[in-house]
C-alpha cells in the first residue's frame, strides 16, 4: 500500500501536492459493493437529537470492522479545506484524514444540548476513532465513547425522520432503539468523503 511521507512536526500544514497525493490515493480506490455484510452486534456513537422529536440519533458501528481509538494524534491542517476536515493525521506510516463527523452530517454535538444522552459517556476531544477499510484509512473526532449495541430486524425503521442528506448517503438501515441508530456503511461514507474533498 503506497503511502505519502510527511514530517513528524505536529500541528505543521501539508504542502498543496502532499494533499493532492491523498486525495488521489482516495479517489484511485476500486468502487465496492456498497452492500456491508449485515451484523447484529454494533457500536453505538452518539451524535445529536432530532429537533423535532427529542429522539437521539446516532451511528451503528459494525464490531467485527477494523477500527482503533487513537488518543491525541498530531493532526496536520490542511488550509482551505472544509470545516468539517480536521486535518490529516499519520497511523504507522499511513497518512488519514480526519473528518468531524458532527459537521460533516450537518449534525449538533450531542454535548451542545442540555439534556444528555443517557448513559453515554463523554470522551476527551482529543480522541480520534480510525478506521482501516478496504486498503484505505480515514478517521473521525470523537466527543462521546461508543457502546456496545445489539439490535434486531424487529426494531427496524421503514422512514426514518429527520436525516439529513449527507447522513443519508451514508448509512443503509436504521433501527428504533431508545432513540434513532443508523447503520454506518463505511465503503458509502469513503465515496462520499471523496467527492465532497474533490468539489470543495
């Protein structure tokens, strides 16, 4: 797996042709099946509530997916770029951009409310969940830890309420348990997050 080498300095900016070289690492990835192997058992990340409801609504995270909480990783800033875009931080020698899922779903933190998820439990910013999927890496921010989910077809959701489009495009089912949890399919969310980089 080819990889772009930057200097270890933390908090520096890449340079415009290394952005470009992830970028184009991102976008030359073969297109998959957007259909994930179904799982019953998840990781539950809480992200906001629904305005017009008070439902929580949040990720389902596939347990068997290879995933990694990485604490205070120097994040390069890239200037220019999306607010959602944190910067593009390095795991063992693979350079990842780092996405905050809150803003990039057009989403409010769920700490931004005054009523608290119940039982979730909050978690340093400084936190980042990374993901190694298909031969291709990418993170997101956390603020709140996940926690383990079982849900079953039962619970089901055939219109769901209230998901913004860019949330949409990303998850496939979503289940009603003590709030709204949508699956996350991560192969959609990389396509996403590469076209949403490209026309930015």
């Amino acid at each position: 797996m080819n990889s772009v080498v930057i200097p270890s300095q933390n908090n520096r900016l890449l340079t415009p042709s290394e952005a470009l070289a992830v970028l184009q690492k991102l976008d030359g990835a073969e297109a998959q099946d957007d259909v994930e192997v179904s799982s019953s058992h998840w990781f539950g990340l809480p992200l906001s509530r629904l305005e017009h409801s008070g439902a929580s609504l949040g990720l389902l995270i596939r347990e068997d997916c290879n995933k990694e909480l990485i604490e205070e990783p120097a994040i390069c800033q890239v200037p220019f770029t999306p607010s959602w875009l944190t910067g593009f931080t390095n795991v063992r020698g693979q350079i990842t951009p780092v996405v905050n899922p809150y803003d990039f779903f057009c989403l409010d933190d769920v700490g931004s409310h005054a009523t608290r998820e119940r039982g979730a439990r909050q978690a340093p910013s400084s936190y980042i969940l990374y993901f190694d999927h298909e031969g291709d890496s990418f993170a997101i921010s956390v603020h709140h830890l996940p926690r383990k989910f079982s849900v079953t077809t039962e619970q089901v959701m055939s219109h769901p309420p209230g998901l913004t489009t860019d949330l949409r495009a990303c998850v496939d089912s979503c289940y009603h348990h003590e709030g709204i949890w949508c699956e996350w399919n991560l192969t959609k969310f990389k396509r996403r997050l590469t076209q949403m980089l490209k026309s930015s």
